[in-house]
C-alpha cells in the first residue's frame, strides 16, 4: 500500500458515521425523552462512530509509519506523528474559537457568572471539549501519542492490543453505573474520585488508544476478510450491541462496539469501489457535518417558531439534515477553488 492509495469505502462509512454523530446530538436536543430513536441512534448506533474514526484515523497514521519507522533508532515516524498530532491540535483551537460564538451566547443566557463560565470552560477544554463533538480531536491527540511512545520503547503489537484492551474495559466499566455498581468498593470509589476531576472515560487513555491501536494493527496485518463475511460479522456484532445498550442502559461505551466496529472497517476496507472523485468529497462532506453541526442545530432553535410544518420528529430532521448536508456540499466544492483553499484548512 502507498501514501496515495484511496479506500472509497472508508469515506462512505466516515460520512455515514458523521450523520450518525450528528442525529445523536439532534435527538438529545430536540426530541422527546421517550423517543425510541434515543435508543436506536443515541445509545447503538451513534455509539459505533467514534470507535470507526479512532480506527480509520490509526490505520491511515501508522500505514505512513513503516516497521523500521518503529525502532528507537528511527526518528521518521516520530517525525510523522508529531505533525500528524500538530495538525489535529491546531483543528481542536480553530474550532474552539469557531465555537466562541455559541459558547458565549450560551453564558449569556444561563444562570453562570462569567468567572463561573471560565473556569468551567477551561477545564472543558482541558478534560472534555467545549461542544459536544470537539472532544474526540483532544482524544484522537492523545491516543496517537500514547501508542506512539509505547511503540518507541519496544511494545509489541499484541502486548500493546493486550494494554489497551485493559484500558478501555476499565473505561467501560467506569463509565456506566450499571457496571460500576457491580464492580468491587475500590474501583468505584476510584471512579467517585475520577469523574468530577476529569469529567469523562471518554477520552484518549481509556477509549482512544485501544481504537487506534486496532488502527495500527489494520495498518500493519496484509490479510483482509470477504466483504461477506466482514457484513455478516458486522451484523452480528451490532445485535449483541443493541442487546447491550438496552439492558444495560449504556448511553456512551459499549463492549460490543469494538468488534463491529472492526468488522466495518474491514467491510468497507473490501468494498469494490472504483476511484471518483465523489468518495473524497464525500469524506470531505463527513468532517464538514462532524464539525459544524451544533450550528445547523442553533439555527434551527432561532428560527423553529416561523416554521410553517408541525415540528415532528421526522420534521425536524429533515429542515436540519436537508439544508446541513447540502450547505457542506457546497463548502467543499468552493475548497476546491483557489479563491476557496484556505476552507481545507478547518477540516
């Protein structure tokens, strides 16, 4: 495989998976508590995204990092991966500051003193994101790294897979109380001090690193599944995941989620897809809709009153999803213009 090798595939199930992303946060905004797609969407299917990004992501990093880039000696992949890190962090500050807007308009309409609003956003920043979707930039950071530095004091690939594997079973387990209250006394109250010091499991120690390490392992493994087997297994897998969510409750992290979403990576890795230039408008379309969604959704909230339809839930859907993706469309058509270059540089 060469740096230049497209995976139409991939781009097809980023985009799928970013409007997936995008309908969770819509529903959990708009719709009714007791709707059924908070399960569908918000706690199953939703919940296969970010695990799919963390492998694409993992597996498109390590694919430029060789075997030999991994030696203590070799300072190439090192090279790599810092401006691989460099060029992410630099995406979670654009957007922070694309997001000031929101942020401020939303302070100004709570009940938070301003020094309040600052403290609690510094420590987002830091821990968690400042809006919903950002925290996986920080996360996808520091998973990146920290593979990266167990790689470069010798690690193996199974010992590394073995590692965080341990890892994101304790984040599970620490992120839903229907796990953690059957836990032993000295892992919840491990958990009790954890979580209001740094908010969340889901963050790169305890959910992104055994994901991008599935990444590098994709990256590194030169076998790949039938496209059947690999939509069978996810299948499969995506029923014990539903089965999981809804007796256990789970609204973020789920065992369940990391074999199917292996499976479709894999499944789309083997789709037979010819080489247009759709797929990378496509991919370019899912990190448009990852981004800028809220904004989409604050739109709406500021204008839903002059709205001449009933706002059902299919509705609301569709006066947020129809103008969203086609506005993103549009964007990274204007990218490819030379007048429009520097919109590349916020995805």
């Amino acid at each position: 495989m060469t740096n230049k090798r497209m995976y139409p595939g991939l781009d097809l199930l980023k985009l799928a998976m970013a409007v997936l992303v995008a309908g969770r946060h819509m529903i959990q905004v708009f719709y009714q508590a007791d709707s059924r797609w908070r399960l569908y969407i918000g706690s199953w299917l939703s919940n296969l995204a970010v695990p799919v990004f963390f492998i694409i992501a993992g597996f498109l990093l390590f694919r430029k990092v060789p075997e030999a880039g991994r030696s203590r000696g070799s300072s190439s992949g090192t090279r790599t991966v810092l401006a691989y890190c460099w060029r992410i962090l630099k995406l979670y500050l654009i957007w922070c500051v694309l997001y000031w807007p929101i942020d401020l308009y939303n302070w100004y309409h709570g009940t938070q003193s301003f020094p309040e609003f600052v403290r609690s956003y510094v420590k987002s920043f830091f821990f968690s994101s400042t809006i919903a979707q950002l925290w996986y930039l920080p996360a996808l950071l520091t998973a990146c790294l920290i593979v990266w530095a167990l790689c470069r004091v010798g690690m193996r690939l199974r010992l590394l897979l073995i590692l965080t594997g341990a890892l994101f079973a304790a984040g599970c387990l620490g992120d839903n109380w229907f796990y953690t209250e059957r836990m032993p006394m000295e892992f919840q109250q491990w958990v009790a001090w954890y979580a209001p010091r740094f908010i969340t499991m889901r963050n790169g120690i305890f959910y992104g690193t055994f994901y991008v390490s599935i990444g590098m392992w994709f990256a590194r493994k030169k076998d790949r599944l039938p496209f059947l087997v690999s939509a069978l297994g996810a299948l499969a897998c995506a029923y014990l995941m539903y089965k999981e969510v809804k007796y256990c409750h789970i609204t973020n992290m789920a065992f369940f989620a990391a074999p199917t979403a292996v499976f479709l990576v894999e499944g789309a890795m083997a789709l037979p897809l010819p080489g247009w230039r759709l797929f990378p408008r496509l991919r370019g379309v899912s990190e448009w809709v990852y981004f800028s969604h809220f904004y989409f959704f604050y739109l709406f909230s500021w204008t839903a009153h002059l709205l001449p339809v009933p706002l059902t839930e299919r509705n609301i859907a569709l006066i947020i999803f129809v103008p969203m993706l086609l506005v993103c469309w549009c964007v990274v058509l204007l990218s490819e213009r030379e007048r429009g270059r520097w919109l590349r540089k916020l995805i």
